[in-house]
C-alpha cells in the first residue's frame, strides 16, 4: 500500500508540473510583458524538422524497394 501511496504522489507531482508549465508559465510571461513567439518559432521548426526527417525517410523505404525488386 505504501508503494501505491508513492506512485500517486509522484503523478500528482507530475500533473502539476505540467499544469504550471501549461497555464501558469505563460500565465506569469503574459503578465510581464514578453511574448512566446520565439518559443512559437522554436516549436514550428521542431516540427518543420521532424515532417522533413520523416519525408526522407519515406523517400529512403521507396529508394531501397525499389533496388531490391530490381535485383
């Protein structure tokens, strides 16, 4: 029982790390005056990254099919 009483502590803390980084953080950064548009811009190329790293890895699995039905 003490493990379980553990374990629920450890998600409680976790969900409320999340609920500070999601609401209060930009919450607080509002407040003051700065903007997220250079974590905004951060997160788009994070994205733009991980759809190109994808592409080519399609483009690769195509490439090697290929080659081996050539063969």
């Amino acid at each position: 029982m003490k493990d379980a009483k553990d374990v629920l502590r450890v998600v409680g803390m976790i969900l409320l790390a999340m609920f500070v980084f999601v609401v209060a953080v930009p919450f607080v950064l509002k407040l003051v005056g700065l903007g997220l548009t250079i974590v905004g811009v951060l997160i788009g190329l994070a994205v733009l990254l991980i759809k190109l790293a994808v592409v080519l890895a399609i483009g690769y699995l195509i490439l090697v099919g290929i080659r081996a039905l050539l063969r």
